[in-house]
C-alpha cells in the first residue's frame, strides 16, 4: 500500500505541474438534453474562437449527477429534476447548484401508420396498456377497447434506466418507473423506432425529435389533453401548452462554485439566450421568451436549490416553476 | 498374391475414406467461410454506406450537430494517442513478464497460480478493467478522466495477451539455442538479450498487435473511466500554445475514441449520422488492418534475418 501512496504522490506533483492553463466548461448528464447542450457548445465555441474548451459527456441523469455532486462537472444535464438522494449527496459535498428549465421534450406515442383503428388516445386507455397489472393479461387491442380488433398489442418502451421511462410512467400510471415489465425495452430509440416500423399491431413511446426524423415510417397517436382535447405532438402544440401531460421540462444544473468561473457564467448565458433556438433546430421545444429570460434572473441572483424537493411532478408550469422558492 | 476380390475391397475402403477427407475438407471450407463471410457483408454493407461520407473535411472536423459538418477528428486523434500510451505502458510490461516467467521463475507452486492467474486474466470481461481503472488510476492516483488513464487502462487489458504471446514465441525457440548459449558461458541475461529476445520478437509482436487490434474497439471500459462525447479540441501538443504546453501535458488532457463517436452517432435520431457512424467504422476497421499489416511486414523482415 504504501508503493501505491508514494505513486499518487508522485502523480500529484505530475498533475499540478501540468494543470489546464485554458478556460474549460466541463459539463455530464443526460442523453435526452445531450443534443441541446451539444448545440449550444458547439456554437459557444465557435462564438468565443476556441478561447473557451467546452466538454459535454453522456452519463445518464443518474451517472450525471454522481459526478457533480462530487464536484467533477460544472453543469450537469437531466431530463428528470434532481432527486432527494443526490439533492443530500450534493448537500454533503457541499456542492449548491441552480436549476435551470432549457426546454421541453414532447414524449410522442406512436403506432404502426398501417394502424387505421386508432386516431387518438386518452390516458385512461394508455393506463390500461402499461400500468403493472397488466402485466400477462393485456395482450390484444380489443381488451383495451372493444371497439379495436382482436390482435395482438406489441409494447415497445425505453429502458427503465432512461429519464422517458420514468416521466411517462408518473404521467400515466401515476407513479414514476411502475410499469408492466413485458414489454421490448431498449436505451436506443432508433431500436423502438425499427421495432414500432416493422409491426402492425405495435405502440411505442419516445422523445419527439425521434419521431420527427422518421415520420414516413410511424403514426403519432394524438393524446386527449386534460381539457378534452385530442393533441397530436408538434413544437407549436406543446409551446401553446395544449400537450399534456406528455411534454416534460428538461434541465441543466451549474453548480454554484463554478459561477464564480466567468467561462461557465458566460457559457450559461449564452445557453439561456441561444437554447431556445438551437433546441428547436434539434427538435426539442423552447420555453417561452418570458421563462427564458426568468431564468436567466434567478440565474444572475444565484437562487440555488431546486424547485420540485426532491420529487418528480407531471404537468406543472415552467413559468409557475421558475417562481417558486427553491428548496436546498 | 492378393485374391482380386481382396482388391476390391481395399479400393472400396480407399474410396470410403477418401470422400470422408472430403467431406471434412468442405466442412473446414464452411466453417472458415461463416466467419470470412460474415466480415466481408458487414465490411462491404458499411464501405457502401460510409466510403462516400469520407472525405477530408471528415477527418479535420471535430463532432457536431449538423451531421454533414461532424468529424473524427477529436475521436482519431484520441484513439492513436491512447494506443500510443497502451502500446508503451503494456509492451515492456508483458515482455518482462513473459520472459521472467518462461526464463528466470523457479519451478514451484507459486509461479503455477500465477500463471493460471494470468490465463484467467485474459478471460475477464473489460468492463470490469474500467472500473478498476475507474478507482484506481481516476480517483486514487488522481490522472482523472485522462488519455494517460484510459491508456493504463487498455494495457491492463492486454497485458496478459502479450504475456501469453511472448511464453509462447519464446517455447518456440529450439532447446539447443538455450543450451548452446549457457554451454559457452553465458548468463541467463546474456542468454535472453543476445538470443531469446531477437529471436522471438516475431511472435512477441504479432501478440502485442492482436492485444491492440483488440483494444483499438473496446468502448465499456473506456466509458466507464469517463470518456467524453463532445470534445471540440485537441490535447495541447508539446512545447506550443500559450503559455507553451509541457512535453507531457497531453497526456492528462480530455479525450474520446472512434468507437465512442460511432455508438453516440448510431443513437441520433438523423439518418444521416448512421452514414457517419458507417464512415467511422470503415476508417477504424482500416486502422485496425492498418495495425496488421504493419505487423505482418515487420514479421517478415525480423524472420528473414533468424537462420538456425
């Protein structure tokens, strides 16, 4: 053991001696924020010449938050908002963060285009399909709804590792990650999307951008609002607030310790000024201008914590989020 | 005399045995043919798809969002470095080991477990190397998320790749090699740098290229110690920038490797960054040949000079 100490000793002296001179934003986290903050760094760079090196990982929510709460990552990408666990991880590092809303995913529920029974779905009926009883006794359409034929019902779902999983099944069966686990589960929504594309009788559930690039080959299912309205997913819908409760906030985290780095203040400026542009041009939604510019407020005023305690919520508002009192 | 009835049978069991051979030689060409087959499909399916994709600015671009300005350029720089670290840290290594172990170890027991340790080794899946790695050389010995740690990292993977390797292509060498050399005098050193060494580094090398060949793919361990995604910048080379780089700083900078760019492309909902994944996957297969090839002409030459 101790020809170990001695070696991260001398690794020590290595290190110090060669600490990175340049500005660096070192950011982790989610791969459903990945293609935003992607964006943005990609134009950050390009903006500031080179002068600032920006990184962006791909750790899960999960891995992501291990990561900055033990001080590694400046920013930290989620598509879920912080939970109780890591909030006291973080606590116990003594890492305070600000939680910032960047834009909203449109979770989309497809179905084969050669499906001609169903033109919109309500929760209740999405309920039946995948709350956990269903489990081995759902198996044909009909017992959904008997007004559909009696063929087989093939569920296709991301992983119970992935932030989607977990938000459809708070918004649907009421409680985050409880599902019916006999479904074709894969973390590559190209794999759902194939699988969905090759089925008649299949209905799957992923992130819009994915449905968008491959509309020739799957039906969007329009989904009942809580108002009574059939919703079909689209940027404009989710923006007027008519898509619910399917259009989930997705988030970055700056720890504060790294705010007092001018590099990550002016990256994360430049995030909540482009973000809502760029995200659009990945096929995520913007906020609206008002949240935008909330949240670079509480941003500039440091408001640490996060607005949910520890929890997830469905269908609350950006602009009621942005005004609560966060919690540490 | 033989009876002609006795020849007859004698033709019918030649007969017999011969369209057995043959039978087991179409079985040989068949079973040889699954593997070449299935190579060249996936080869040729991929160079149809990416060789159009490959074009200089694809080599020069760093990772993007728009599918036709996103490059390997991060990604090839950082695969050849943390190969060059790999190859460093894992060859004297494994050849020291290899040689203590065939030349110098004692017959007993211990030298036994430690080698079925070793074949063992070899066995054990690589993700389980990363997360040694991961709290080994990230966090005790502090190199963090580095090339320097994912190069450590592939050659604690390889390292008994080439230690089996160089016992081999040592075993291979004649006896009375050995023997002539102790009989004039010489110590087991003498023995090892003057004959073993030369004479098996034909062998010693084609294992140390089958343990890169292996390590140039591997993204769970690589992954596991923290490999990034989107890097828009090169590690800083020696002696430029400002304030001027240290001779060794590249090795603690940031990185990511070809196959982590490719799973991350195959994942995107665009279309288009399958055709680059594809295109990634040629320009690996090809440095990986690359990497071969070199090994094979390297071989040849060593051999041409070996006359027992």
């Amino acid at each position: 053991m101790k020809s170990l100490q001695i070696a991260a000793a001398v690794a020590g002296v290595f290190l110090s001696a060669s600490a990175f001179s340049q500005a660096l934003v070192k950011i982790d986290g989610s791969s459903t924020v990945y293609p935003v903050t992607e964006a943005v760094a990609e134009e950050f760079q390009k903006m500031k010449k080179n002068a600032v090196k920006v990184t962006v990982g791909i750790s899960g929510t999960g891995g992501g938050f291990k990561k900055f709460c033990r001080g590694e990552t400046d920013i930290s990408d989620a598509s879920r908002p912080i939970l109780k666990k890591e909030m006291d991880d973080c606590a116990k590092a003594g890492i305070k963060y600000v939680e910032l809303p960047i834009a909203f995913d449109a979770l989309t529920v497809v179905v084969n285009p050669k499906n001609n029974f169903i033109s919109q779905l309500t929760t209740a009926e999405l309920k039946k399909m995948w709350e956990p009883g269903a489990q081995g006794k759902i198996t044909r359409w009909n017992q959904v709804n008997p007004a559909w034929p009696d063929a087989p019902l093939k569920l296709f779902g991301p992983g119970a590792d992935s932030g989607t999983f977990d938000y459809f099944t708070e918004a649907v069966n009421g409680k985050s990650k409880s599902s019916r686990g006999d479904f074709t589960a894969s973390e590559d929504d190209n794999v759902l999307v194939q699988g969905v594309s090759r089925d008649n009788n299949a209905l799957g559930f992923f992130g819009f951008a994915y449905y968008d690039e491959n509309k020739g080959k799957l039906k969007a299912v329009p989904i009942v609002n809580p108002k009574g309205k059939a919703v079909t997913p689209s940027i404009e819908a989710v923006m007027a607030g008519e898509y619910e409760p399917l259009a989930r906030p997705i988030f970055i985290y700056v720890s504060a310790r790294s705010m007092d780095k001018p590099e990550v203040r002016e990256f994360v400026e430049f995030y909540l000024k482009q973000g809502g542009k760029l995200a659009k041009e990945v096929k995520y939604v913007p906020l609206a201008d008002a949240d935008y510019k909330h949240a670079m407020d509480n941003f500039s005023k440091k408001k640490t914590g996060t607005a949910f305690g520890g929890e997830a919520e469905v269908g609350v508002k950006v602009s009621d989020l942005l005004k609560r009192n966060p919690k540490e | 005399m033989l009876q002609a009835a006795d020849l007859a049978t004698i033709r019918a069991i030649i007969t017999r045995a011969k369209r057995w051979d043959m039978l087991f030689a179409l079985l040989g060409i068949l079973s040889l043919m699954v593997g070449v087959l299935t190579f060249t499909v996936l080869f040729v399916d991929m160079a149809i798809q990416g060789v159009p994709r490959l074009d200089y600015n694809f080599f020069t671009s760093f990772p993007s969002r728009k599918a036709a300005n996103a490059g390997i350029l991060s990604a090839w720089v950082g695969t050849i470095l943390v190969m060059l670290l790999t190859a460093l840290a894992a060859v004297p290594l494994g050849v020291a080991a290899g040689v203590y172990l065939e030349e110098y170890a004692p017959k007993n027991w211990i030298t036994d477990i430690i080698e079925i340790n070793i074949s063992n080794l070899a066995g054990i899946p690589s993700i389980v190397y990363g997360l040694l790695a991961l709290g080994l050389f990230v966090y005790y010995f502090g190199f963090g998320q580095s090339i320097l740690s994912a190069g450590l990292t592939l050659a604690l993977l390889i390292l008994p790749v080439i230690i089996v390797a160089t016992r081999e292509a040592i075993r291979a060498i004649p006896q009375s090699i050995h023997e002539g050399s102790y009989a004039c005098g010489a110590t087991t050193w003498q023995t090892v740098s003057d004959h073993i060494l030369p004479y098996s580094s034909a062998g010693i090398l084609t294992g140390v290229i089958i343990g890169m060949a292996r390590a140039i793919g591997e993204t769970a361990p690589i992954i596991t110690i923290g490999a990034l995604t989107f890097i828009a910048f090169l590690p800083p080379a020696p002696f430029a920038g400002d304030p001027p780089a240290g001779l060794f700083e590249w090795i603690f900078a940031p990185f990511t490797v070809m196959p982590i760019q490719m799973f991350n492309w195959t994942s995107r909902p665009e279309a288009a960054f399958t055709i680059n994944a594809a295109a990634a996957g040629f320009v690996l297969v090809f440095m990986t040949l690359a990497m071969n090839g070199l090994a094979i002409y390297v071989r040849y030459r060593l051999r041409k000079n070996i006359k027992w």
